[in-house]
C-alpha cells in the first residue's frame, strides 16, 4: 500500500507554501505501510522560531484555500516544533536545531521518499536564506 494521490497532492501543496516561506530541507516520506494513522509526514524547518510560524501560517493559508482545515496543531505557542495533523498528511515545521536532535527522518529512514516537484527554486531560496543568517 502506498500513500493516495490526494495524500500526495495535498503534501505538495503544503511543501510548495512551505518553499514560498523559505523552509529549508523540505522532506516528504510515505510512512502509509508503517502506520495507520496517516499517509505522509511532511518535514520542513527554519532558522527562527519566528519563521517556524510564519512557514505553519502560510501552509495553513494555502490548505485553507482548498477547504482543508487541521484536525490537530500542536506546538504553536513554542515555534519550536509545530505539527500539523491533517489527517492523512501530518506536518511536521521544526527549528533547525530541533530537526538536527530528533532526526525523524533517520526515524522513518526506511520510508519511501514522496516526489513533492518543487523544482531547483527552493534550494535556491535556502541557500539565500542560510546566507542571510
């Protein structure tokens, strides 16, 4: 089994709202033959607490626009690690050095990676980013 077209679909737009945020390390993994509770993590993260929300803020923004609502938020307040259960797609924003420490992605290494066609402009963004820093 692996993860529904509109699993991914919704991912994509989440990483591509993530992207126009300047996220870095956008990640998306098909975790649906691990777990029953959802389709795909999307993992992204940033450099400031104050862009971790502004990266949730413009994901939820463009969810919202396709009628797509959060079940759950978790962490907002923190902006250290916000996830975003939409059901099938959970979203993980963490800070940078959060992401380095819990590693989900070494979690969850044996897992499909999704194609979330995002094209060579996010890394240019996060290159832009990590420069400004």
């Amino acid at each position: 089994m692996t993860a529904s077209e509109s699993s991914i679909a919704t991912a994509r737009v989440a990483a591509h709202a993530a992207a126009e945020k300047i996220a870095q390390d956008i990640v998306a993994l098909d975790v649906s033959e691990r777990l029953a509770l959802a389709d795909v993590f999307l993992i992204a993260s940033a450099p400031s607490e104050r862009q971790v929300n502004a990266i949730v803020d413009g994901i939820e923004e463009e969810l919202g626009k396709q009628d797509i609502r959060p079940v759950r938020r978790e962490g907002r307040s923190g902006g250290r690690w916000v996830l975003l259960d939409y059901s099938d797609v959970v979203i993980h924003v963490q800070h940078e050095e959060d992401r380095v420490f819990y590693a989900l992605e070494r979690l969850w290494k044996d897992c499909p990676v999704v194609d979330l066609q995002l094209g060579d402009d996010t890394s240019a963004k996060a290159a832009v980013s990590s420069e400004a820093e």
